[in-house]
C-alpha cells in the first residue's frame, strides 16, 4: 500500500505540475493575447490622435491663410484710399490756391480801377 501511495502521489505530483505548465502557459499566452490587442487598441488611438493633429494643423493653417489674406485685401483698400485721398487733397488744394489767386488778381485790378478813377478825379483839366 505504500508503495502504491507513492505512485499515486507520483502520479499527483505529475499531473499538478502538468496542469501549472498548462496552466502558466494558458495564462501566458491570454496575457501575450491581451497585449497585443492593447498595443493594436494604442496604435489606433495614436493614428487618430496624429489624424486629428494633422486636421487641426490643416484647420489653423486654413484660419491664418484665411486671416492673412484679410489683412493683405484691407492693406491694399487702405493704400488705394490713402492715394484717393491724396489726390483729392491735391486737386483741393491746387483748386483753392487758383481761387485765391484769381481773388487777388481781382482784388489788385479792382484797387487799379480805383486808384485809375482817383488819379483820373484829380488831375487838372486842360
């Protein structure tokens, strides 16, 4: 009886390491399984996230293009009216110097006349 005892502890001690071989293998390869699925679960996430900075990257680019075009359209508006308003300036000016010129040529010619009848009155007559 002892001796089959020990067989049967033998066989015990056989089948339990067989079955944490088994077991530990088992469990590695569910862990090696779990893994691989979370680096492929990353992986994705990480092709999104760079997706998604690339969309962003495209959207901000698209919004200083967008801004930048404004502000070179309002430079040009601005330029082309303060060469507007340069002009206007100038024909004002140039218009107002010909009145105050023509003004004082008739004032001068009118100071003429009077002067011409002044000295036309004074004169003695022969």
């Amino acid at each position: 009886q002892v001796e089959h005892l020990e067989r049967l502890s033998q066989s015990l001690e056989t089948r339990f390491d067989h079955n944490l071989r088994e077991l530990d293998q088992q469990v590695r390869s569910r862990l090696q399984s779990d893994l691989e699925a979370l680096e492929k679960a990353s992986d994705l996430r990480s092709e999104t996230v760079q997706r998604q900075m690339v969309q962003l990257q495209e959207i901000w680019r698209n919004a200083f293009e967008d801004q930048r075009l404004a502000v070179q359209e309002l430079h040009s508006k601005t330029s082309a009216r303060a060469e507007h308003l340069e002009e206007l300036v100038a024909t004002t000016a140039t218009a107002l110097r010909e009145e105050v010129v023509a003004a004082a040529v008739s004032g001068f010619q009118g100071e003429m006349r009077l002067w011409k009848g002044l000295v036309m009155q004074n004169r003695p007559k022969h």
